[in-house]
C-alpha cells in the first residue's frame, strides 16, 4: 500500500507528518531508550511527538514514562493516548491490558493488527513526528508491522555484543525489502567512560560500526555510552530528564 493511502486510513480529525520507526536484530539492545529519547529530542524542539509502542510482546515504553492506567476512548471508539509529562502522546499494548503483567501470546496477524489500530483507530492530533518502537527482529512480525504503518525512515540500533553485520545487512535487506530509507545506525552501550579518570572502556569489545556503516553506505547516528545512571532513570520513569548529549547530533540531523 502506498504511504499516502496508508494516510488516508486516519481519522479525519488526525493528522501525522512524518514516522520513523526505531529497528533492532535482538531485544535488549536499546530500542526502547532509542526511541523514548529520540521522542524527548523532537518535544524539546518544539514538535508536536506521539510513540507507537509495536513492541507489543516487551512493551517497555509506558514504563521509562512512568505511565501507568488504561488508555481512554472516545465515545465513537478511538483510542485516546496517554500524554507524558512533558506531552508526548504514547500509545502501547500495557496500556490496555487488564493488568501490565498479563503476558502478549498473540500470533503476528493479531500482532500487526493491534498496530494497525494504533495508527488509525487513534486520535493524533497534528503530530509532528511519530516514533514506532519496532517489535525486535526482521522477521516475519516487523515485516508485518511494516506494513501496517506507513514508515518514512527507519533507525537501526545495534550494540557491540552483536554479529552487527549481519543484522544490519538483515535490516537493511528488510528496508529495501519494504522501500523505507535507512536514515542511520545506532550503537548502542558503545563504551563506558570512567567516572574517575575520563578513559572510554569498550566494555563489549571493540566497535565495527563505523566499517559496516561504511560498507553498507549509512550513518552512523549515534554512539551512546553505558550509563548505570541512565538506566536507574528509565527504571523510576523518568527517561524525559534523561540527559542524552551523545544524541544531539542524530537529532539535528534527522529533526527538522
Ligand atoms: P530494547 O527496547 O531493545 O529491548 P531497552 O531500551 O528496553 O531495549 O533497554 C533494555 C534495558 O537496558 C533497559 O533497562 C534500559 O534502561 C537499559 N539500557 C539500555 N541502554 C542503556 C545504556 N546505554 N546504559 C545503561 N542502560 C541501558
């Protein structure tokens, strides 16, 4: 389906601009914080921000916002996002769940589905820029929500314990595959730098990324170091005071 028709299937009253989904090869590797953190970077510019959480099996968005509670409904039966804090819009399966520690056991139809919902049966208002939290993976439930969702640019993050050349030569395959840019890498738990003496450990072993963004002709984005303190504020909910200096650049250049 063509993006613009993939459009049309909002609510009249709904309107997005531009969507970019957030990929991983594996959970764990930080597409979540990726994401949360890129939707941070677009509300402090001053875009009007909603999140997707597609992650519907290991949805950990609600939770690095401290939202908790079940999403409302307007009375012809469009789902009402839960707004953060700082009034990003979020969307996600622990919102509507009787209870956020029910496990997700649906099959990838059903997956794609809920998705689906999530992008038109939604009040968006004027969003500026929409970030989809990608189920993990390149097979068959990404690919599913991939076209469930009309994705203009899709940010792959990685981290060094990967076979990171294979899972983005997968990504980009899948990208190619469903005609959506790549707009960069992400690295993520790149390194650690030491409180002490400033040194930078690559705790994960040594980074390839800038040799497989240079083969595969993509940006690298991104570096982001392992941070203990970043990870205590996404556990308390806090990740909108999160203090990300290593991704300003990737925003300034994909937010405009
Ligand atoms: P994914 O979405 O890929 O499954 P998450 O973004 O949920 O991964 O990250 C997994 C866990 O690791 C979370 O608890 C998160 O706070 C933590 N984490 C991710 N990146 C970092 C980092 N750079 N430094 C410290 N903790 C991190």
């Amino acid at each position: 389906m063509a993006n613009n028709e993939f459009r049309e299937e909002l609510d009249p009253q709904s309107s997005v601009n531009k969507v970019i989904g957030i990929v991983s090869g594996k959970g764990g590797v930080g597409k979540s914080l990726v994401t949360s953190l890129m939707a941070v970077k677009a509300m402090t510019k001053g875009f009007r921000v909603g999140i997707i959480d597609a992650d519907i099996t290991g949805p950990s968005i609600p939770k690095a916002f401290g939202l908790s509670g079940k999403l409302g409904v307007t009375y012809d039966q469009l789902m009402v996002p839960a707004v953060t804090n700082t009034g990003i819009n979020v969307v996600s399966t622990n919102l509507i769940l009787e209870n956020e520690t029910d496990p997700v056991i649906w099959r990838g139809p059903v997956i794609a589905g809920v998705v689906k919902q999530f992008w038109k049966d939604t009040v968006w208002n004027n969003i500026d820029y929409m970030f989809v939290d990608m189920p993990p993976g390149t097979g068959d439930v990404p690919l599913t929500v991939f076209q469930s969702i009309p994705v203009d640019g899709i940010i792959i993050v990685t981290s060094p314990q990967e076979l990171v050349s294979m899972i983005v030569t997968k990504a980009v395959n899948m990208a190619k595959k469903m005609n959506v840019p790549i707009l960069g890498l992400v690295e993520n738990m790149s390194y650690f730098e030491c409180p002490d003496c400033g040194h930078r450990h690559e705790i994960f072993g040594k980074s390839h990324i800038d040799e497989i963004a240079k083969k595969e002709g993509l940006k690298v984005l991104a570096k982001i170091p392992i941070d203990p303190e970043v990870a205590k504020q996404v556990d308390a909910g806090l990740v909108e005071y999160v203090q990300a200096p290593w991704l300003d650049e990737a925003a300034d250049s994909i937010l405009k």
